[in-house]
C-alpha cells in the first residue's frame, strides 16, 4: 500500500468517536429505519405512528409484527421520557443560574460603599507593591 492511500486512511477514521452524545429533547427529529421503512419525526410521533402500525398489524393478525412494532413504539415513548428529563434538568439549571445572578451584588454598588481616606492619592508611576506599602505605612503613621 502506498504511503498516500496510508495517510488518507487514518484520516478518514480518525473523526469516529469523537462526537459529542446528542442530547434529546421533545422537539428533536429524528429518523427511524424501522419495519415500516424510513420514518421521520418527533419522539412522541414516532411512537403514535408505531403504535398505530401495531393496532394495524394486530388487525391484520400478523402478532409478530405488532410485537415487533410495539418495541418499536416502547423504545421511542423510553425516548420522549429522556428527553423530558433533560428538559426539566435544563430548566433546573436555568433556574438556578438566575437565582445566583439575582442573590449576587453587582461590583460598582460595592465600590461606592467603600470610603477612600481623604489623603489618598494614587501615583500610577509606583509599581503596585509599592503602593501597597506605602498605604500601609500611611495607615500605621496617620
């Protein structure tokens, strides 16, 4: 094999694994291959199509193909249940951020309650560490 072909090959499998889990929510389609052959929709719609091509199945007195499409409509209905666990878990995160943002002072009101000697004056020109001596040494004499 040449080196070529070699390079372009593991780079081409490089990406697999790589991808973050796809998180589910109500509104997420998705596409089924089912026995039905390809659908496409929303968890809980997936599960009424597959739930309806049981009740037809079982009509028709094909049992193996009913149970067949009732896992089909069991796993999706698993589906729509993790998706509105993620949501609530979203909402909850949400929910907890604006409290923390609403318990938190903002920094300017902090800042005006601080009072500053009247004699303080700062010379940029001083490196911070001076600074910070010279303050204290205005602190223990003044």
């Amino acid at each position: 094999m040449k080196q070529n072909n070699h390079n372009r090959q593991n780079r081409r499998f490089n990406n697999r694994g790589n991808r973050p889990a796809q998180v589910i929510y109500r509104n997420t389609c998705l596409d089924s291959s089912g026995p039905a052959g390809k659908l496409h929709g929303t968890p809980l719609q997936l599960n009424e199509k597959y739930v309806a091509l049981s009740k037809d199945a079982a009509t028709a007195n094909d049992m193996i193909l009913a149970e067949q499409y009732r896992q089909y409509a069991d796993h999706y209905m698993r589906l729509q249940n993790i998706a509105i666990e993620n949501e609530n878990a979203l909402r909850a995160v949400k929910e907890a951020q604006r409290t923390v943002e609403e318990t938190e002072t903002p920094t300017e009101e902090v800042s005006e309650n601080v009072s500053m000697p009247d004699n303080a004056t700062a010379d940029l020109s001083v490196p911070v560490q001076q600074m910070s001596e010279q303050s204290d040494s205005n602190l223990v004499t003044g």
